[in-house]
C-alpha cells in the first residue's frame, strides 16, 4: 500500500501532534513545555519503551544522509538519533516528514570533535592504563553491563555503527 507523504513545518507538527514527556529520563533532550526533554534514546530501557509504542505514535528523530535533521512518522532505525511520542496519532495511510533547522537542534546533533572529545576524556578517566588499554577495559566493562541488563550488544553495536557512519558521512560533505 503507498502512503501519502506529508511534509509539516517543526511549528505545524508542534500543534499537531503534542508530544509526551521522556518520564524515564527527566534530563532528556528536546524540551518539553512541560519541563524535562521528549526524546527517548536509541538503547535501553527508553528504546525498549519506544519500540512497543504505538507505531501510530512514534516518531523518528532522523540525521539525514543529506546532512538533514527530519522527523519521520513511525518507528525506524536506520540514521536515527532517537525517538519521540505524541499523544495525538498520525493518520492511517499517511507519512508525515518534518524538516528541522540543525542550528535550532545542534545540541541533538554534536559535531564529531565534540564527540572525540568527549569520548577522550572518558577513557582517559576509566582506568590507570594508557588510553588503549582503558580504551578495552571500557568496551568489555561495557558489555559486562549489557549481560547483566539483558541489552544485545551486537545490537547496539551495530547501530552505533550506523550512527558513526552517517556522522563520518556528514564530516565529508
């Protein structure tokens, strides 16, 4: 069955579709009128929420390989950044794609020297090693954490993986 696509204003979806607050992570991102942030993460408990949403209610936060930030109606895991879920359902036979402006959201899109940065400073900080050997004290502390939490590392290997790539995709362009 081909859906129609929709493309809304950040504005028009706003009024549209309210969004519900992420009540398992008070500092997340995307500020709720509320107070607190909307996005829900990639991993977890807050994908596992997302992931048995009502797919009529999820919403993709989407990093383009263009380089665009969108919005996409529905659950999808290729490019995502995260997830949203509002209160109102989208039409049936209908998707909707909203554009946003990357300098309204940066703080959803860190540029890659941020990211090496911070991810720098944790090595540095996780053990007493040089930074190769804190670098696979952290990878296999890591998935001790995913045994003993029931999380699929591959899993989320593999979508990190994806992540990097669309961030190393956007460095070259």
């Amino acid at each position: 069955m081909t859906k129609t696509l929709i493309e809304l204003s950040e504005e028009a979806f706003a009024a549209l579709f309210p969004l519900r607050a992420n009540h398992l992570n008070p500092g997340a991102s995307w500020e709720h009128p509320d107070g607190g942030g909307c996005l829900f993460d990639t991993c977890g408990e807050e994908f596992t929420f997302a992931e048995r949403s009502d797919n009529r209610t999820i919403w993709t936060l989407i990093d383009e390989d263009d380089g665009k930030p969108c919005v996409l109606s529905g659950f999808h895991i290729i490019n995502c950044v995260g997830y949203l879920v509002s209160t109102v359902q989208a039409p049936v036979g209908v998707r909707i794609r909203v554009t946003l402006d990357r300098d309204e959201h940066r703080d959803l899109f860190p540029p890659n020297r941020r990211r090496v940065t911070m991810a720098a400073e944790v090595i540095a900080a996780y053990g007493l090693g040089n930074e190769l050997e804190n670098l696979i004290d952290l990878i296999a502390d890591i998935r001790h954490w995913c045994d003993e939490r029931g999380e699929n590392f591959a899993k989320l290997d593999c979508t990190a993986f994806r992540h990097y790539a669309a961030e190393r995709k956007l460095k070259e362009d």
